[in-house]
C-alpha cells in the first residue's frame, strides 16, 4: 500500500508538470521574440559599425577609405597594432647602441640591473619594442637604406648584438635568482622572483624562461629528495631517513606554494599548472619509484637470508635460495614479508604526501580563481607600479582574427602519479597488513593483561591524550576524552600509522589494501571492546571504582576514532565503513554510563541513609552537610 500512495503521488507530480509545458502556440511566440531580439541588436551592430566607418572616412579623408563594414572590422582589429608605430631609426645608430651597451656589460662590473632599467623604461615611455624571439632565431629590421641593396649584413650585426646582450643579462638574473632561491613564502622573497622572472620575459619569450627557470628548481628538487633517500641501505635507521624525508616534503610543499604565487602573477593558469605538474609532481613520482624498487629489492634479499637462517633444511635447499638471493627474480607478481615497522614506513612515507596533494589542490583553486591582468593584452606588459611597457611584436606575427578570440583553452590539470609508485609494494602491504595489526593488538592486550594478573590493587595506567593524538584537532574540546587506558592507546596508535595506506585508494590493489584495513580495524575493535567489557564486570569487586571511568573515556576515544575514518573515507566510499563497530561502542558506552551512574546513586544513598559517624537524625546540620556531599559528588 505504500508502495501505491508513492507511486499515486509521483503520477500527480508529473502530470502537473506536463501541463505546465507551453503549448505550440507559446513555443512559436518564443521564438519570434527570439527572433525579433536577434534583427534589433543585429541592426544596432550594423549602425554602429556604420558609424564608426562615417567617423573614420571623416577624420582620416582618403588615407583609410572605408567602403564596407567588413572594412571596417578589418580596421578596428588592426587599430591596435598598427597605432604603436616603430620609431625610425637607422642600421648604423641601432649597432652603435647595442655596441654601447655590450661594451658597458663587458668591461665595468655591475652594470646588468642598470642597464636592464635603461630597456624598460626606452620601452615604455620611447615606445620602442625589443625583439624577444627565442634563442637561435632570426628577426627582420627594415631599413629603408638597405630595402634596393643587393646584400645587406647590418640586420645580422644588430642580432648578433642584442643576442649577446640579452644573454649576458639572462645569466645575470638566472644567477639572481639561483643565488636567492630561498625555500620559504615570505613577500619579500615572492616579489624578488616576481621581478626576476618579469625581467626575464622582456628579453626572452614565456616557454623559453619558464624552462630556464624550471631547470634552476628542478635541480633543487631532485637535490632534496635525492639527499634524503640517498643513505638507505639494508643498515639504514628508518625512523632517522622518515624525519628527514619528512622535512624535504615539507620544503617541496614551501617551494610549490611560493611558484604558484610567483606563477599566478606572470603566466597563464594552464602554463602555472604544467610548470608544477614537470618540476615538482613528476619528480616525486620518479624518485619515490626509484627509492621504492630499491626498498623491494633490499627487502627480497633480506627475507631469502633470513630464510637461509633460520630454515632448517637440507643444503640442496639452502643453494636454491642462495640463487634466489643472487639472481634476481622477476618484479612482476613478486611479494615481500613486511614487518610492522616496515609497513608503518611505507605509511609515513604516504602521509605527507597526502598532505602535499591537499594543500597543493587547494593552492591551486584559490590563486587560479583570482583576477590576473595578461600581459599579452595589447602587446602592453606592466610593471609593479603601473608603467607600460611595450611588449614585442612577434616576427612575422599575424594580426589575431576577431573568431579567434573566442576560443578557449584547456586547462592542465594537477597529476598527482605518486601513488603509481606504490604499486611496486602494494601487493606484500595487502598480504601483511591484517596479519601485522592483529598481531600487535593481541600482543598489548596480552601485556595488558599480565599487568592486571601481577598486582594485587590493579589501576589501568593512563595516558594524557591531547599532547599525543591528532585527533584532538578535529573533535571538540568539551568532547574530548583528557585521559585513556594506555593499552588502548598504543594499539589505536599503531592503527593511525596504517590509515595513509588506506587513504591511498583510488583504484586497483590500493582498494584491496583500504578492504583489508578495513576488517583490520573491524577485528582490532572487537577486541578492545571485548577487554573493555570483562574489565568493567570487574568493578568494584576486583579493581578499583576509577577504572571505570578510565574505561568510559576509553570507549568513546575509540568511538570517536573510527567516526573520524568514516569522514576521511567518505570520499573513496559511499556507505560508512565502520557501521558495526560504531554501533557496539555506543551501546557500550551507554552501559557504561549507566553502570556509572547507578553505582554513584547506590553509594551516595548508603551513605545518606546509613551515616555511621553522627546517626543524630534530629541533628538538622549533619543532615544537610550529608546532603551537600551527596550533590558536590553528583556535580563531579
């Protein structure tokens, strides 16, 4: 029946939209007002165009005879370029000036800053245009002098010239900017790059200084990262190699930041956007793969030596793994034993890169929504404060169609391949990570419990949360529990060092891996939430009435924890994951607030009822401090 009503309701719901549809007659006049739109702005379009050709014919006479109005938008999309006219001047004059300057360039010292100030402002205030072609090309001066000679070598004098001069000046600001290539996001440092990188693009075209520049940052990526996995070897402490990894994903992350606000400023997005994907993205991916196959392979031997070790087998036995660890096998479908601590490596290995990707995305979205001036707009490029410089007409440049201009451009977009790395070990984590995490959490619970059977008065050892868990960051402070069992505390820590792994997902064996953690966790809990359950049963008669508190905070530290899971995965899953457990600690957790409650209101009205110490029932005032008592405990 309900089925029905729904079913009844939805048919109502259509059949009122249907009605609301035009009819033919509506559609018609529509398109007629549609259409009488159209001829109204096409006739204004046409008088407007035929007003500017009126006023043209009047001011300019018979110089620029405008007949059609196709004329007319040939005229105006030549305007622009053809109003900044070149200024006259001679071969002779041209080679003199540049002799002038390389010989200032060559032969007195400091002299580049100077000089590239004298081009801006002969640019923008003379209107003089600088050729910036790419390096090894030619670009054509017209001289009136030479137009009927038969050869003519000045305008290859003149290139020759500016080439040297602009080169000197290129190393001069490459050096600039290798020399202040601070790894940090301070305006100052911004600004200076900025301006460097201004400087360059009016003597050079765009692509050819982004790869300059590019080449000057890679250098300094690759050194970074090489520096930090260049020490490991089968000896190697991996916690000391994870810290300064750490800290070379942490300057990569400064080093991304300071070129997207140095980019946004100079450069197209789509141009920004592949500058990050070539010099930083496509690095770390290259290196962390590189680091990865040797990790494996390191880690294949190992296993085989260990293997010959401890197998007790017979000699034929031990000379097949000796070749085994000589030779070395296929890669393809080849696994390794991970430790527990090997596999919380590879997680911290993920972590800051997770980290990297968010902030770099939202980076990205923030500085590319923001308004940019072009600075191919008219052939016009501004400095800081204001002043136009007159940017160069390309050589043999055509004038931009009017159809042109409505073309958009594809924007690049961020590729984050690191994870592309991880699939060299992404099959031996998804054959140990449940073993590993189970393990462990048999093992606390296992020490927990020779604690407990060792003391005669047993309280849980506590653990002050808020300076270790991250989690106090993301949960409100009056929610938060202040302290934890410790047993709880080291197993759910090892679970947080596994969640990168599973935060990796994206597709293929990374959602196996996200599966596999998954139940993991699912085992972990019930485990937990088995010890919480037999220590609470306990109370009072075999341990101390404070341990019951320690185990309520306890079940909602752990509540809390996987309810954040579910917020980080949301985006990789569409349905909770963590549905079951959840579920079973809120039920503890009210059993155990319950437990807590009951047995306070039985004490406290023992104590009220039974008062041992005055039984003066007509007393007024040791009732009433009996009372007090009683709602101070309540209060606490």
């Amino acid at each position: 029946m309900e089925w029905g009503d729904e079913y009844a309701y939805n048919s109502f719901d259509i059949d009122c939209l249907l009605n609301s549809f035009p009819g033919d007659l509506e559609f018609e006049q529509i398109f007629s007002d549609i259409d009488e739109k159209i001829e109204r702005n096409a006739a204004s379009l046409q008088q407007c165009l035929k007003d500017i050709q009126s006023e043209v014919n009047k001011r300019c006479g018979s110089d620029v005879p405008l007949q059609t109005t196709s004329d007319c938008l040939e005229w105006l999309n030549n305007y622009s370029s053809g109003s900044l006219k070149r200024p006259s001047c001679s071969h002779g004059d041209l080679i003199k000036f540049f002799k002038t300057l390389q010989d200032l360039l060559k032969n007195k010292q400091n002299q580049e800053e100077m000089i590239l100030e004298f081009l801006l402002d002969v640019s923008s205030q003379c209107g003089v245009s600088f050729p910036c072609t790419p390096s090894g090309t030619s670009f054509l001066f017209t001289s009136r002098a030479s137009l009927h000679a038969v050869e003519d070598h000045s305008s290859m004098d003149v290139k020759s010239l500016w080439d040297d001069i602009r080169l000197h000046l290129r190393r001069f600001l490459l050096s600039k900017l290798q020399s202040h290539n601070k790894i940090n996001n301070a305006p100052h440092t911004i600004s200076f790059k900025t301006h460097c990188i201004r400087q360059l693009l009016f003597l050079y075209p765009e692509s050819e200084v982004l790869a300059k520049y590019q080449s000057l940052q890679n250098k300094l990526v690759m050194q970074l990262l090489e520096n930090c996995f260049l020490s490991y070897n089968r000896e190697a402490n991996l916690d000391t190699l994870i810290h300064g990894y750490q800290n070379s994903i942490l300057k990569l992350c400064k080093m991304i930041k300071q070129d997207f606000y140095v980019l946004s400023e100079i450069s197209a997005p789509s141009s920004a956007l592949k500058f990050i994907n070539e010099t930083y993205l496509d690095s770390i991916k290259e290196e962390m793969t590189n680091f990865l196959e040797r990790f494996c392979e390191l880690q294949f031997k190992e296993n085989a030596v260990h293997m010959v070790k401890t197998g007790k087998s017979s000699s034929k036995h031990r000379g097949a793994v000796h070749a085994l660890v000589t030779h070395e096998c296929p890669r393809k479908g080849r696994t390794i034993c991970l430790s527990l601590y090997e596999l919380r490596f590879l997680s911290q290995l993920i972590k800051p890169l997770l980290k990297l990707e968010k902030e770099v995305q939202d980076l990205s979205q923030e500085l590319l929504l923001l308004p940019r001036i072009s600075r191919h707009a008219s052939g016009v490029w501004k400095k800081p404060n204001g002043e136009l410089l007159i940017q160069d007409a390309r050589a043999n440049e055509t004038s931009i169609l009017p159809e042109k201009l409505l073309q958009v451009k594809e924007y690049t977009l961020l590729d984050f391949g690191w994870r592309s790395a991880f699939k060299e070990v992404s099959l031996s984590v998804l054959r140990c990570l449940t073993v590993a995490m189970e393990d462990h959490a048999t093992q606390v619970l296992h020490r927990e419990q020779n604690e407990k059977s060792s003391a005669v008065n047993y309280t849980m050892s506590l653990v002050n949360i808020q300076s270790v868990w991250e989690l106090c960051r993301v949960t409100p402070e009056e929610d938060q529990p202040k302290k934890i069992a410790k047993f709880c505390s080291d197993i759910m820590e090892e679970v947080d060092m596994m969640l990168p792994l599973a935060l990796t997902c994206r597709d293929g064996s990374f959602q196996e891996i996200r599966a596999n953690f998954v139940e993991a966790c699912c085992k972990v809990a019930t485990a937990v939430l088995a010890r919480l359950e037999e220590r609470s049963k306990e109370v009072p008669s075999k341990i101390p009435l404070q341990n019951l508190y320690t185990l309520l905070a306890t079940a909602i530290f752990v509540l809390q924890h996987f309810m954040h899971y579910d917020d980080l995965m949301k985006e990789t899953s569409k349905k909770p994951l963590f549905l079951a457990p959840v579920q079973r600690y809120q039920e503890l957790i009210s059993a155990l607030q319950f437990q807590v409650t009951d047995y306070c209101v039985r004490v406290c009205a023992m104590s009220i009822l039974q008062d041992a110490e005055s039984h003066h029932w007509d007393d007024c005032k040791a009732f009433y401090e009996c009372l007090k008592l009683f709602s101070y405990f309540l209060s606490a």
